[in-house]
C-alpha cells in the first residue's frame, strides 16, 4: 500500500480557490487509482473525486462538477484537487485514497480504497 499525506487546506472565502496536494509514497503509485473523499461534520465520508492510474478518466461527484479539477502526476507520485468557485457547504476534511482495483475509478466507493491519508481541512467561510 501507498502511504498518503495530504496538504493544501485552509480558510478561504466563498467563491475563492483552493488546490490540495497528496503526495504519494512507494514506487508502484502510477498503478494506483486515486480519489478525494470529503466529511462535513456530523455527515458520512463521501465521494467527490477520483482519476484513473493513467489520468485519462476522472468522476466527479454532482456537487463538484464544473468546479473541481482532480489530476495526478506520476513522475512526482502526487495527486492534485483544483477547487473553484467554493462554497460554504464544500467545508470538509478532505481525505485523499488510494486503490489498486480498477473498478475503484468508476464504482467511486470508499470500501475499493485501501490507502488513506490522514485528511487535510478546508474551511469555506460565506
């Protein structure tokens, strides 16, 4: 398994930017499909993001679509969510994942991931 660690969050005002970094340990992380996870407080963890190992296929979830950009950069073993026009209900921690099941990249389901950073927070202030 990868080991992930996460950076990037912090306070913004709606309708600012933020761009979260995980940084991926292990050499095998190119083979790895990627996702973002978010919990609001006193919510599940859900879905928001995920890309293929090749970076061909992303998935967003509907809440994020159009304004969240997730990519990955093998050579640097790093995957990136660009977040635009943010929202006071996108306030989170942000939990990059990883998987080495395929199907992680279109089932979008939190059981596929076996690699899991320790979360990073974003808060949107309105």
């Amino acid at each position: 398994q990868v080991q992930l660690v996460e950076s990037g969050g912090g306070l913004v005002q709606a309708g600012g930017s933020l761009r979260l970094s995980c940084a991926a340990s292990g050499r095998s992380f190119s083979s790895y499909v990627m996702g973002w996870f978010r919990q609001a407080p006193g919510k599940e963890r859900e879905f928001v993001a995920t890309i293929s190992w090749s970076g061909v296929g992303t998935y967003y979830a509907d809440s994020v679509k159009g304004r969240f950009t997730i990519s990955r950069d093998n050579a640097k073993n790093t995957v990136y969510l660009q977040m635009n026009s943010l929202k006071p209900e996108d306030t989170a921690v942000y939990y990059c994942a990883g998987s080495r099941r395929l199907q992680a990249e279109t089932r979008k389901t939190q059981a596929d991931f076996g690699s899991w950073g320790q979360g990073t927070q974003v808060t949107v202030s309105s």
